[in-house]
C-alpha cells in the first residue's frame, strides 16, 4: 500500500468502508483493480456508484488519465458528491423495498396464527423479575435499557430472534410454548416462571475448591470474584465466592432461580428457501451481511452445497459447519439431503524471481493480508 493512503480516503466510500472491507477489499489498490460488476453484488452499491469507486481509487494512485493538475481537485469533490448521492439512493430503495416487502407479508398474515414448523423472526425484550433488561431485538432498544456493546452491535447481536415454531433448541420451554399460541405481528406480555426459562438453582452444580488446586487449574492465577471458570468437564461457572481457603464456583445459569418477563411480537416469516439458509448461518455466529456472501446451491437430489467466501477460509469453521449441518438435515429434512462446503483457494501466480524466496514473500503477503481480514471480522 502506498503511505498513507486508506480505503477510508477514496472520495465517496464513507460508510460504505466496512462493506468492501468484510468482501475482502481492504486496500485502495485492490479497490482501484475491482471488477465493477462484481462491486455491484455487494449491498447498497449500485454501477455508478462501483464505477465511481474504482475510478477514485486509481485517481489516488495516479493511475487515472482524466484528472487534471488544475481541476482534479474540483472534479473530485464533484464526483464524490455524486457517489454518496447514488450510495444514498440505493440505501433508500432497499430500505422502501424491504419496507414493502413487510407490508405484503403483513397484509398476508397479520391475525392468522403460526403453524408448528414455521419459520419467523421474534422480536423481544426481556427482563428479569427485579427488572432488569437483558435481551433486546434492536440497537435503539438496547440503547435505552443502558446495555448497547458497539462490539455485539457490529455483529449484529441486536436483532430479532430465528426460531422454528415448536422446535426446541431456538428459545427456552415457556417462549416455545408461548408463541405456538400467538398470531402473526402480534404483541404479547407473559411471564415465564424459572422451570421453563433457564432453569431451578440446582445445589449440586455449586463446587468448593482450595485455592492452592484452584490455581493449578486456572494457570497458576489467584481467583477473583466473578470470574469465568471452565472445568475439566467443560462445565462453564463463575466464581461467586472465595472463603477460609475455599474458592466457590457455581455451574448454574446466571438466571436460574428467576421468573423472566419478556415482550414479545412476531414480525416476520421466513419462506425464502436461501433466506433460511442464511438465518441459520447467522444463528451459528455469522454476520447477516457475510452471510449473504455464501453461495447456496440445492441440486434436484437434494444435496446442498455451500461456497464458503475467502474472507472466512482461514478461520476455523470445523464446528460451525458441523453444527450447521446438522441443523439444516434436522429441520429441513424433505429439502435438504447431503450438505457439502466448497472452499476456493485460488492460484498464486507463477514467480519470476528466484523460485525459493519468490513464493516465500507470495506466501508472507498472503498471509498477512488474512490476517487483517480475521482482525477486521472480529
């Protein structure tokens, strides 16, 4: 990279920056060399606006033969007007198609009552029975009840819940059954009591430990109160006490024991046979943008196959698509069959210096390049 220039400086990216960065173009150079046509797949880029990127970026490299010594200033501020006046207008279109595609489906369903195996979005508020807030479906709710992370915010935490009506392992016993009562886009208030949300206090989930054995497991460290604790068996506590040499640790959720208030209201379903595969990929932790990223592929035999982007083929995902498996087979077992995950590693160039240290800096490059992806999908 030439010092000194960011992705950040090319006139008219603005906020559009984290969108070409979680695609893989985290330079002004690889902006300046991307194809227009695939810029406009990613979201909110329209052509012009692509166009009007690529040709920024090379004018910061000085690779452009239009500007002029004397105009490029003028000409630049104009074009950079116009790209976020087109990023804008295909921000507002998307925003009024979505907005009309929930009016349809509004009118469709408002008022007819969820079916056992629907797919829908729930939107939440929950609180605990001293009132605190501690789940929310939007930024601006978050934000109110005091609880907003930037971090979780950018990983698209805020959002509405993806859950398969009367299947278990999407929300807890007492919402499961809550919901296989309610009616599309309605609102409703329940109290769910602890033996159907998270759980009675179970005293035999509470260890006592010395704290000479404490350190050996915890690293040679002192315990703190409050501090996570994962034992040999996997179990996950906190420490909630230390005392007379003892350290206590206690393996029961941090809600157990408690009654649960929530606000509730269905305002989605889900029947886009890709926007399920999508929603189970941000289920497993995936940002709903690069989500988007991945190709699906559903072949007649019913084998369902997955192209994993680059951003993500050095990351290890050896879980994430076991258990994405699995939830695809279980719950969308008359449409799915096999599932396979095609990772793309694309060939280097052939070298032309010296063999041996031509493909060593090849591979260095390389391999410094993702590991500013893994830092910025963080």
């Amino acid at each position: 990279m030439v010092l000194g220039m960011n992705l950040e400086d090319v006139k008219g990216v603005g906020k559009k920056q984290e969108v070409l960065i979680e695609a893989g173009i985290d330079t002004v150079e690889k902006l300046a060399n991307a194809n227009v046509d695939e810029l406009t797949k990613l979201k909110g880029i329209g052509k012009a606006t692509a166009e009007k990127f690529v040709s920024n970026a090379k004018d910061m490299l000085g690779d452009s033969n239009k500007a002029t010594s004397d105009g490029s200033t003028v000409e630049n501020d104009k074009i950079s007007a116009e790209v976020e006046a087109d990023a804008d207008a295909e921000e507002e279109k998307r925003i009024q198609e979505e907005a009309k595609k929930l009016e349809e489906k509004k009118k469709k369903f408002q008022g007819k009552k969820v079916e056992e195996g629907d797919f829908v979005l729930l939107k939440m508020t929950a609180r605990t029975q001293k009132g605190k807030v501690f789940r929310v479906s939007t930024e601006e709710d978050a934000r109110k009840a005091g609880i907003y992370e930037e971090e979780k915010g950018k990983q698209g935490y805020y959002t509405p819940e993806f859950i398969i009506v009367g299947k278990p392992g999407f929300v807890n016993e007492g919402l499961t059954d809550t919901i296989k009562e309610m009616n599309y886009f309605e609102k409703k208030s329940v109290r769910i009591p602890p033996t159907k949300a998270f759980g009675k206090r179970d005293p035999q989930k509470i260890e006592r430990i010395g704290i000479a054995k404490f350190r050996k497991l915890n690293e040679g460290k002192n315990p703190e109160y409050g501090q996570d604790f994962t034992n040999k068996k996997g179990q996950r506590g906190v420490v909630s006490n230390i005392m007379q040499g003892k350290v206590i640790i206690d393996y029961n959720h941090p809600l157990a024991g408690q009654s649960i208030d929530y606000n509730l209201e269905i305002v989605d379903k889900i029947e886009n046979f890709n926007e399920k595969i999508e929603y189970f990929l941000i289920s497993k932790g995936i940002p709903k943008e690069s989500a988007a990223e991945f190709i699906i592929n559903h072949a007649e035999d019913k084998t369902l196959e997955i192209t994993v982007p680059k951003m993500f083929l050095f990351q290890n995902l050896t879980y994430l698509k076991f258990g994405l498996a699995m939830d695809l087979q279980t719950h969308m077992s008359e449409d799915i069959g096999d599932v396979k995950f095609i990772e793309i590693y694309e060939k280097m160039s052939i070298p032309t210096a010296t063999p041996a240290e031509s493909v060593m800096e090849k591979v260095e490059a390389y391999n410094k390049e993702l590991d500013n992806e893994t830092e910025e999908n963080k």
